[in-house]
C-alpha cells in the first residue's frame, strides 16, 4: 500500500459499518451492485454518495464508486494512481477512467455478472435528490451502461444511500463538530475584519481564509450578503464598500474531510439594527423550543408547526417585534445534498412526515419575521438529534454579533 | 457591484452564436447547468447569460429568435439585478427539464431541432453534463423534436476570445502573480501546505477573485505532481513546491504553473525546468495566426530532443486554452493531437502553455507555464513574472 498523506480521515471500521448498512438494503431490495455516479457539481455535493462509500474526494474532481453486493468496491477517476491511493485506505481497487466514467463503470459491472441483474444507479432520476429533483448522472453515462447492459433492470438506488447517511456515526458527529469548530473560526475573522470602508469581498476573504488555514477543504458553499437590511443571501459576495449600521448575513460551510456543517451569524458593522435586537429574542426563543423537541420521533411537519406556534406565543404586543411570525428551515449536514430538508419552498408530504432519528444532524436556522415583513432574523447551528432533545454542535453565543470597529 | 462585460460584447456572441445555429439548422440551445469541476463543466451556460461564480447553477434556454431564459435555483430577483445581459431569470428549482420544456413551449419549438451544448463531448467531461433524466423529460414531452449534439459548436465559437475577454484573462492573471508573490512569501520550513493554501486563496479572494477555481499545491521532496487537497504536511528544506495556480475574474480563468524550490534545487529538476522553458520560449515565438496545433507540437518536439540530448523527452500535456472552463482547443493526450493537429491558430485564442519535460530514465518531470494570447503578429504572455524556476532561500 503506498505511503499515506498527512490527511485526516474516518476508520475502517467506519467503512465496514457503511458497507454493511448498505448491502442490508441492498440485499432486502434484490440488488446486485449500486453505481454512484461522477458528478462534482454544487461544489461536489452531487458527488456525496460516491465519496460516502469510497472515500475518495476532496478538492472537485469527478469519482464514480460501483459497489457491488459481494466483491471488492471500485473507485473510478481520472488520473486514478497518482491521486486517490495515497489520500485514503478504504477502496484499493482505484482505476483510471481518463474521462470516460461510463466505460470503465461498464468494464467494472462486466465483472459482476449482471447482465440480468438488477443494477442500483444512485441520481438515477426517478426519486428526487435533496437539491437535484433531476437525478445526478448524466446522460452520456447512462446511456453506456443501459447500451451494454440492455436486458438488465437499472433501478434508482438513490434511496438506499439516503436512508443509511440520514444517521450520522459517532465518528461522523465529531467530524461535523470539528467543521463547526473551523466554522466558528471562520465567524471570527469575520468579525474582526467587518469594518466601515472596507470592502465585502474582503471580508469574505477573510472569512475564507480562516476556513482554509483551519484545515476545510475547498469547494464549499458558502451563502453571503452585506446591506443595510438585506433579506436573502446570495451565493456570492459584492465589491460594495461596508458603512456603519450594516449587517452582513450569512451561510458558512466548512468541509472537514468532505463533512459540512453550517453556521448562520448576522454580523452588524458597529451598531446593531433595533428592530433585529428585538427579533433576535424571539428568534431565540424558537430555536431554543425546536432544540429541545429534536427528539426522535417527532416529524418534520411537527418542528414546522412547532415554529409558527411558538412565534404566535411569544411575540411581544409592542415594538418592532410586535406580532412576529416563524419560520422553520432545517436540512440535513453531512456529505453532502443530506436530507430531509425543510424550507418555505420544500415541504413535500413525504418530507413533512419524515420521524427524526436519534443521530441525525441538521442545520436549524429558524427566522423570526417582523410583522410588516421588513426583517427578516435568522441564526442558525448545527444540531444532532438525541434522546434529549437537540445538541448545538457549534459554542458561540446566541446572539447578534457585532464587528466593533 | 459584480465584473461586467458590456452589451456590445453580448449582442457580439449572440449574433455570432445565432449564425452559426441557423448554419446547422438549430431553432433553439439548451444549455445545462452544472458547477462540476471548479464550475469549468458550465461555461456555455455562462458565456450567454454572464451569470455564474460561487457555483451558482445556471440553466439556459437561447432560442435562435426570441428571448433567452436563465433558470437560476432560487435567486432570480438579485440576478435580474446583477447583470444586463438577460431580462428573463426565473427560479427553476433544479428541475432543469422542466424549465427547458416549460420554456420551449412558449418559444412554440415543440417541432424543432434542439442543440444540447453538453448533451456530450467536452474535453474534461466526455459523457456530457445534462443528466439523463432531464433529456428523457424532454425527449417524452416533445416527441417530434429533433434533439442534436451543439457542445462542438459552441466549442468553436468560444475558442476566439474579443478584446473584452482578453482583458478579463489579464486581470486573472494579474491576481494570479499576486497569489504566486504570497506563495513564496509563506514558503518556508515549518509551514504546513493548508496554511500556504489558505494565504494564497486569502489574496486571490482579496484582490476581486472568484470561487469555486482550480487551484492544486503539493509541496515535498522530489514531487512530480500536486493533489487535490493540500495537507498538513509542513515544509522542509530542499522541498519542491509544485503548483497549478488558477484565479477567475468574472469566471474567466488564466493560469500559471509555477513551480518552487525552498533551499537548492537538484540538477536534474533544474535542467527539466530550464528545457520547459526553452519549449515555452520556441513554442510562444511559433505561435501565430495559420500555424497548426501539429507545427506547434513539432516545435516542441524537436526543442526537447534538442536540449533534452536523449536524456529528457515530451510529455502531455503542453497547452489547453483558457477562458471560461472547459475551453479548447485543448492539447490533453494523443487524441487530441489527432483531432486539431491541422487546425490552425486564430488570433484571440488564449492558451496555458506548460509543456511539460519527463526524465527519459527516471520518473522526474516538470512543467513551468504561463496563459498566452495569440495576436495577429505573433503570441504575448499575460502574466509579467520572471518565467523561471523559483528559488526560495532559507
């Protein structure tokens, strides 16, 4: 085995847990092999399920898996020698694809003996992916292995990776708190770099800076924003010069070895708007009752109600707070595209009925909204279901931050 | 508050674009949206609508008449604001066949002859980068469409860069030699390679760059090849540095390769690198409008074997044009030469040009490089630093 790079990663007993929980499903649904697809879009979130079971990634290249029922787990790549055997010690069975994913997937299920078999193809299309309704493998890919494999049944084993990365290890945990840690660094520079005439980009530099040095990978998504009151983020900072009384908002990911929490922080340049030191409170009041309910057991639809009742319930009579309403997003942390996911825009019946489970982690960013609509308050941590409620991953203060200038 | 290319330069492309779409009979393009790759693989997406970066997903629809439709996930009111190119964004959720079918039926195309730029053949993602299940949507609710491959043609059309282009190359490369000033500056014993990484991309970010962007550093003794992701590994005396530095300015990427040597280099590293150069010098100096990619090539041949005497010989890859990912034409393998060895240079092509010298008895190799513009009176280079292998004392 070649000399390993000083690079942090999980332990074969992590992957033998993985492999087992997969085969399970796998054999209960008659499959043969799963191929997980090449796909580094959406800053390589597309490509989670590859790397979940191979453990090859980082950076942005493209890395296909097929990963049969019984038999050696393939890792396919470009430039496969020099560059996967030497960053991991899960897949021993890397070879090079030069470009031409579909091939060598088909070379490799040629092996296998599943020319009337039932082959799994996760991102097939027919179940929708968290944030790729469409599926993730594309159609030139698709069309080798149904062209060399015609009589075999090609079925979407999106599912299967989903339901086993919905509950997170314990080894998966600490990796997302060490993201959250880098994340919190991250809020840190921020802070210390927000300043009135200073440019946003550079802040967001520094942000990112703070990221790297700290050990995330890159890509990672990272949502951002400055103004004087901004609602929605973008997915990319401005040349705007930042004056006093901004706020810049945010959504900071760190990657830990292809592990991404997500911290939310609204940083106010020296002062700090009124009206959000009011909607912070009951902001906080809303996370704090969904972090204790993060039970397993509970439904999505039910944190969902949860949101709006407890906004009904606290919301001052008067100031700016006055009649506040609430807002739940949450979303699943992990390799990437984790579900189950809970926004104004993504609540389908089967997601709203989806029972927490004890070790799940998610992002919960609830948002407090005054009643005019004018603010928006939104603060967010990472947070692991147990069977006492919810567990913040990140230790910052819960509150407003303010660069002092 | 974003790069901007001007209006002119837009109904520059999308003439150019429409001509060449009514020559292969196409009534409407779809391009997909897909960030893969440091956001190269979406390119065509972004050269007809300007938006992109930080891996915003972008999915268009350019009819040859009418007007072009960005499906962006959810932020379609910002970039209505942001750019002047498209007045018609709208939120498409991902759900990418349903945007195109949505769209061509109001274009009323439900008959024509549709060009998926993507459908297959880019240089780094042969297999395309639509996914199947949005062709077949589309395929399914137009059944007597005809659906054709347009990744060539648009290949074609963005291989010649305007002046606006090259300017915006310029600026890449000027961020480019800042982030290699920090590389060398950090660049001492006891410096882990994340630490390194995380200054460079501090300036690169700092100085208006752009995310997600190629950018691989490996630093070690005797290292042929960086990776993907830098490491904890801290610096040692005598360690080389091997980089590819990529910097987007309002997603257009030049790049640089420049390789570092912390203490003395060996002689063998030293001499690969001094025939990298020749290459680069001989090359640049053949490079003009009408000569082949196949003259070009020779040219680097007979520069290796000229100085390499028998003890150093060629290696892919020697260039690949830049721009705003993906661009060609691209000298990457054999088949590449093959495809373009009779094509001839154009002025406005751009190109990294790195060619790279392997030890003929060992396993050494090594490659200094530097993004060039063809002009119609020879090649210049975009970036102003010494071209040379650096020595960092310590």
């Amino acid at each position: 085995m070649p000399e390993l790079y000083p690079y942090p990663r999980f332990s074969l007993a992590e992957r033998d847990r993985r492999w087992k929980a997969v085969r399970e499903l796998m054999r209960q649904q008659n499959i043969d092999v799963i191929v997980a697809p090449q796909n580094s879009g959406h800053s390589a979130d597309y490509q989670a399920d590859t790397r979940y079971l191979t453990h090859c990634g980082g950076g942005e290249p493209d890395v296909a898996a097929v990963f049969p029922l019984d038999g050696e787990v393939t890792a396919i790549a470009t430039s496969a020698a020099p560059r996967w055997p030497t960053v991991q010690d899960w897949t021993m069975d890397v070879r090079e694809a030069r470009r031409n994913y579909g091939r060598a997937i088909v070379d490799r299920l040629k092996e296998f003996n599943v020319e009337r078999g039932r082959i799994g193809i996760t991102g097939l299309g027919e179940i929708e992916g968290t944030r790729t309704p469409e599926g993730t493998i594309f159609y030139g890919t698709w069309k080798q292995i149904r062209e060399a494999f015609p009589s075999a049944e090609l079925v979407d084993a999106t599912k299967i990776l989903a339901q086993v990365r919905y509950v997170k290890s314990q080894e998966e945990i600490d990796v997302l708190a060490k993201s959250m840690e880098i994340i919190e660094l991250a809020i840190q520079a921020e802070i210390s770099a927000a300043q009135p005439g200073v440019k946003d980009w550079e802040v967001w530099a520094a942000a990112q800076y703070a990221m790297m040095r700290h050990g995330s990978e890159m890509p990672v998504h990272c949502f951002w924003v400055s103004g004087k009151n901004p609602k929605r983020t973008l997915t990319r900072p401005s040349m705007r010069i930042l004056e006093r009384g901004d706020v810049i908002i945010n959504e900071l990911e760190a990657s830990w070895i292809g592990y991404r929490s997500q911290g939310v922080q609204p940083v106010f340049v020296e002062v700090i708007n009124p009206a959000q030191a009011e909607l912070i409170k009951v902001q906080r009041e809303i996370f704090n009752r969904v972090l204790e309910s993060l039970k397993p057991g509970i439904s999505v639809g039910e944190l969902a109600e949860l949101t709006r009742k407890t906004a009904e319930s606290i919301a001052p009579k008067s100031g700016p707070a006055a009649g506040a309403s609430g807002d739940l997003t949450m979303h699943g942390r992990g390799a990437g595209d984790d579900g189950p996911i809970i926004t104004p825009h993504a609540r389908s019946p089967r997601q709203l009925g989806l029972a927490m489970q004890e070790n799940m982690v998610l992002v919960c960013k609830p948002s407090a909204i005054s009643a005019d609509g004018e603010y928006i308050c939104q603060w967010g941590d990472t947070v692991v279901v147990t069977e006492n409620g919810g567990r913040r991953l990140g230790k910052r203060p819960h509150e407003l931050a303010v660069a002092a200038g | 508050m974003i790069p901007q290319l001007s209006l002119q330069e837009r109904d520059r492309r999308y003439q150019k674009v429409r001509t060449e779409m009514k020559r292969q009979g196409i009534d409407c393009l779809v391009l997909p949206a897909n960030t893969g790759r440091w956001e190269q693989l979406q390119g065509d997406s972004r050269y007809l609508t300007t938006i992109g970066g930080f891996a915003t997903e972008v999915f268009t629809v350019f009819p040859r008449e009418g007007d072009v439709t960005a499906y962006i996930f959810n932020r379609a009111a910002w970039w209505k604001q942001a750019q002047r190119w498209v007045g018609d964004v709208r939120d498409g959720r991902n759900r990418w066949g349903e945007n195109a079918i949505e769209r061509i039926n109001e274009l009323g195309l439900q008959k024509g002859t549709i060009g998926i730029s993507g459908l297959a053949g880019l240089f780094r993602a042969p297999e395309g980068i639509i996914p199947y299940s949005s062709v077949k949507a589309m395929q399914d609710a137009f059944p007597h469409a005809k659906f054709v491959n347009a990744t060539e043609m648009m290949q074609e059309v963005r291989s010649v860069k305007s002046a606006e282009e090259v300017s915006m190359l310029e600026r890449s490369a000027a961020i480019i030699e800042k982030t290699i000033e920090t590389m060398v500056e950090n660049a001492n014993p006891g410096v882990s390679e994340k630490e390194i990484y995380g200054a460079m991309v501090h300036t690169m970010l700092a100085n208006g760059g752009e995310l997600p962007t190629l950018f691989f550093l490996s630093a070690g003794p005797g290292l042929t090849n960086s990776s993907f992701v830098p490491t904890d590994y801290q610096i040692q005396k005598g360690d080389r540095i091997i980089d590819e530095i990529e910097a987007k300015y309002g997603g257009y990427a030049a790049q640089a390769v420049c390789p570092v040597v912390v203490g003395a280099p060996d002689d063998e590293y030293q001499r690969m690198i001094d025939i990298s150069r020749a290459c680069f010098d001989a090359i640049l100096g053949g490079m003009k409008p009408g000569i082949t990619f196949g003259s070009l090539f020779d040219i680097y041949r007979e520069t290796v074997e000229q100085h390499g005497k028998g003890k150093y010989a060629w290696n892919h890859p020697v260039m690949h044009a830049r721009g705003l990912g993906d661009d060609g034409p691209a000298l990457l393998g054999d088949k590449d030469l093959e495809r373009f060895s009779k094509i001839e240079l154009q002025a406005g092509m751009v190109f990294i040009l790195k060619p790279q010298v392997r030890a003929a008895q060992s396993k050494g190799r090594a490659s200094i490089g530097d993004t060039v513009v063809v002009t119609e009176n020879g090649a210049r280079r975009l970036g102003k630093r010494e071209l040379k292998l650096i020595v960092k004392s310590v």
